[in-house]
C-alpha cells in the first residue's frame, strides 16, 4: 500500500482546472498490524513530487519515492527517480488516476484519502531544487546538475524534504525533512524524519538564506556542526 501511496500522488499537481490548487503539502494516517500510527507526507511542486512515510510518533524513516510527472487528460503519468521499497522501479513509468477537491485527494479505487496542508505557501522557498555548488575557502565549486548522482530538496510553503540518490545506479544515499520557515532571512528546518539517524528527530536547524540570479544560497552550519555553504538551484 505505501508503494501506492507515492506513486499515485504525483498525479494531483495538474488535476483539475487550475494546477496550481493542487501544488503544496498533503498528509495521511495509516495504522500497521502491531498499532503503529504511520504519517505518508507528500509535497508537490512544478513537474516533481516526492512522498515519504515515517512513524508518527518516534519519526522512525520507513521509505521515500518520487520523481517527475506529466499530465494528460485525467491521468498522471510518474517516471520515477528514486524508490527505497523497490529500486528496481527506478527509470520507469506508472500512472494513476485520481478525484481531487480543494482540502482532499482521494485514489480511484482505492480508500486512501489526503488532507492538504498548506497550497505552497508562505514559505519562500517553494520548488524542486538541485544542490548545483558549494564555496569553500571563497571559491564557487560548481556540480553539473544532469549527471545521475542528484541531491534534491523539494519544499512546499511549510514542509522540507531533501533526498540524495543515483537514477544510475537506482541506489538511495539518504533523506531528512520536515517542517520549515523563511523569515528575515533565515532559514529554520524542524527535522521529522532522517533516515540515517533518528536521533537528529525533533531537532531544529537555522540557517541564512539569500536568493540570487534564482539560485538559493544556503550558509550555516550542518547537522553535525560543519559549517556549509551551499548553492541550490530549481529544476526546469
């Protein structure tokens, strides 16, 4: 049911006469057989999605998927770039079909149903973004953003999610997310989940932000304390 869960979303983004109601943040609840209560988040920006399930309560990490997407009629066709249940899905095809309302998204024949979060807003930050360079000792080291090995950071208005993996290999290197807030500057994630260590759950990182020429300059320092200073830049 989780593979269903994210790969179906995607197609919500253009559902509909306006495309952009369905851009933002949306959210499930699911129960596991021994009682656990899951939360499935799924952003959805301009062409990319991503949708993550973790534990509700401890924000244990239990997988990720997303990918671009395109519509036609009202079928989403999703090509997926990353899959942590099943990587071998990677590189290929899916589409939905789907019934969307202003607050709802609910899966043709299906019983799963989302509530909306927020609709890209206020955040500052809202778009699909790749990690494009970084500047050490004062020098701009640039990364060639169409090569396999991708680091993306996908953001509605109050939701983060930034997801490391090689559409190559259709191996998964990493992911955290959560809630987050631009203001005056300033860049504050609250982590939720992260794969590689639930420990860093319920912290809050803040960070300086300044966009320039459309790309993000992110500078602070990291969760492990190392100081960073990263250049993003959206997707086309």
């Amino acid at each position: 049911m989780k593979i269903i869960i994210g790969l179906v979303i995607c197609i919500l983004i253009s559902f509909g006469t306006e495309a952009q109601s369905i851009i933002g943040a949306w959210e499930t609840y699911t129960m596991t057989k021994t009682g656990d209560q899951l939360k499935t988040v799924v952003i959805f920006t301009d062409g990319y999605k991503v949708a993550t399930t973790y534990d509700a309560t401890t924000g244990k990490f239990i997988q990720t998927n997303g990918g671009s997407w395109t519509l036609e009629g009202d079928m989403v066709t999703e090509r997926i770039e990353f899959h942590t249940e099943n990587p071998a899905l990677v590189g290929t095809e899916i589409s939905f079909k789907v019934a969307v309302t202003d607050n709802n998204i609910e899966i043709v024949d299906n019983d799963l149903k989302f509530t909306r979060i927020d609709d890209g807003e206020p955040g500052q930050l809202q778009g699909a973004w790749l990690m494009s360079g970084r500047v050490r000792n004062g020098e701009t080291q640039t990364r060639d953003t169409s090569k396999p090995r991708k680091t993306m950071k996908i953001l509605s208005g109050t939701r983060f999610q930034w997801i490391a993996y090689n559409t190559e290999t259709k191996q998964f290197l990493g992911t955290g997310g959560g809630t987050y807030t631009t203001e005056n500057g300033n860049y504050t994630e609250n982590i939720e989940f992260f794969s590689k260590d639930d420990s860093r759950v319920g912290a809050s990182l803040k960070f300086n932000y300044k966009l320039t020429d459309g790309d993000w300059n992110h500078t602070g320092f990291s969760s492990k304390g190392d100081p960073l200073n990263e250049i993003w830049s959206l997707r086309e």
